[in-house]
C-alpha cells in the first residue's frame, strides 16, 4: 500500500481529522521548532548574546533539569501559538487557495480542496487552537516554566501571527504581511528561543539579521505563484503590488543584506567564525533562486535557502556552545 492511497483512505474516513492535521502544516510547524532551538543554541555561546554566563557548556548542561525542562516547556507552549497561527491563515486564505494552483510551498495545505469542508470548519479550529494556546501560555507562566520575557515575546508572536492573516487588520493583504512574518520568523521566533533559557541582549536581535534577510527572500518567492488569485480576491501582497523586477530587485536587495550583515558581525565579534560561515550555506540556493524567481511557479531554490540555513546555522550554534 502506497502512502498516497493510506492518505486518500484517511481523508475518505476520517476528513475532519486530517483536515486538521494538514492545515496544521506539520512541515512549517517542524520549521518553527527549529528555528526555536536555533534560538536556544544561540543561548550557550553566552555573551555578547546573553547577558550573564552561557546557559550550558557541555551536553551533559544540554540534558540537565535546569536547562533541558525549559527548553521543552518553551516548546511546549510554542506548539498551539504556530498550529493557531497557521489555522487563522487557512481560514482567511481559502477564498484565495480555492483560486491558485498548489505547489508544494504555496497555495495553501489543501485541506479544505481534499476534504470538501468548509472554511467554517477552520474558524471553529482557529477559536479552538486559540484557547488551548492561552491555556497552556497561563499554565507556562504561571508556574514559572517560562521567564515573563519570553511569555511576552510568545503572545507577540500569537497575536501579530494572527494580525498578519485575520480581518480586520489582515496586514497581509494591506503589502504589510511580509515584513511581519519575516520579523516573526527571522527576529522575534529565535529571540523566544533565548528568552526561554537566558536575557538576550541587542546583540543577540542583530545576530538573527542575515537570517531573517532570508525569509524575507523565501516569502518574495513563496508568494509569487499565487499573486494573480490574490489579486482576484484584494489580497495586496507584495508580489500583486510590485512589478517582476522590483520582485527581483527586493530579492537581491534582502539576499545582500544577509550577506553585508553576517560579514559585519563576524568582524565585530557578535557572530562566531563557524556561525559565520555556515550562514554561507545559504548562497549557492539563494543565486539560483535569483535566477528562477517570477520566471517559474515553484519556490524550491528559495524555500532550501531558508531551510538548509535554518539547519545549518543552528547546527553551528550549538557546536560553538556546548560541542554538539
């Protein structure tokens, strides 16, 4: 049995379910840990970082009840924030989605397509999955499992990622939406990832610039294939707004930007000599995605920029911490 007729039986049998593990979307919601545990290696280089001492040293610090249970408390709490997050978008995007054709990073997860649910079924998951998140956030909170900078830098995230997709701020639709999510994503995801263990400082916002500069490229390219049904719907991103070449010009703009800021911030010592190179990870994927973008639909070279970065550099991170 092939895993695509296992998953036609599941939609078949159990619609309701798997639209809500689709529209989850398990992949950008994995993205999101890692990105978050990017933040928390950043945590044991210590300072410039972080003020105080490194939060761990050895793997051994890795594993310990200090560290270790905050770290998963901080995932703990993250979870419903990034599935409500992507719930309110589903929702606010079906007019859209029903509209474009999917690639396998745009368009929507096709949940509603498959299943034949309506939207209203994604508002009552979004109300849902919102409850549950201010939940777990009180319990978090209120059992000191998460510092209150890091609860704050949560309910940033939430609330912003639900202005990004739900009227009536919908500041995706008003050419606002990308630069939200790429500070999300990019500054404000990864900063959580220390506030959970460790004070950042200003140092620390500055070193998740050159990737952040990145996500702002993936989401250029993410949002290119479904520019024209976004437009039919009013749905002003920036791929509606601008013509092809201020797209690609952007795109160089941002891509220079990562490259500009990592150089600088190795030379002022905020970024480590192995960070710093791993963020030349990145390159070879964002040179071709320059040369594909608004001349294909598929944002492939631009979403592997993103990806292979975000693993890499954590990677990187946590070897210049504690040796992993």
């Amino acid at each position: 049995m092939t895993i695509s007729s296992v998953r036609l039986r599941v939609v078949n049998r159990l619609p309701r379910l798997w639209a809500l593990w689709a529209a989850s979307r398990p992949s950008q919601v994995a993205l999101v840990v890692l990105v978050y545990l990017l933040g928390a290696g950043m945590s044991t280089a210590g300072p410039p970082l972080v003020a105080g001492a490194a939060t761990a040293a050895t793997p051994a610090d890795v594993t310990a009840p200090a560290f270790a249970s905050r770290v998963l408390a901080g995932t703990v709490a993250l979870l419903p924030v990034a599935v409500t997050i992507h719930y309110a978008n589903e929702y606010a995007d079906a007019d859209t989605d029903a509209l474009t054709e999917r690639t396998p990073f745009s368009g929507g997860s096709g949940a509603l397509a498959r299943t034949g649910l309506t939207r209203l079924f994604l508002r009552g998951a979004t109300v849902a999955a919102l409850s549950l998140s201010a939940i777990v956030i009180a319990v978090v909170a209120g059992t000191s499992r998460v510092p209150p900078a890091a609860v704050g830098l949560l309910v940033a995230i939430l609330l912003a990622g639900l202005a990004y997709s739900l009227s009536p701020v919908a500041l995706v639709r008003r050419g606002a939406g990308e630069f939200v999510n790429t500070a999300l994503g990019g500054v404000l995801l990864p900063v959580y990832g220390i506030a959970v263990v460790a004070t950042p400082t200003g140092a620390a916002v500055l070193a998740t610039v050159p990737f952040a500069a990145v996500v702002g490229c993936n989401l250029l390219a993410t949002h290119w294939p479904d520019r024209r049904a976004d437009e039919r719907v009013g749905k002003r991103t920036l791929a509606v707004r601008w013509s092809p070449v201020g797209i690609r010009r952007a795109y160089v703009a941002l891509a220079g930007i990562a490259g500009l800021t990592t150089a600088a911030l190795w030379a002022g010592g905020v970024l480590p000599t192995t960070v710093a190179a791993a963020h030349l990870s990145a390159f070879p994927f964002l040179v071709w995605g320059r040369t594909t973008l608004t001349r294909q639909r598929s944002p492939l070279p631009s979403v592997l920029a993103m990806v292979v970065l975000a693993l890499v550099v954590t990677v990187a991170w946590w070897n210049v911490g504690v040796g992993l």
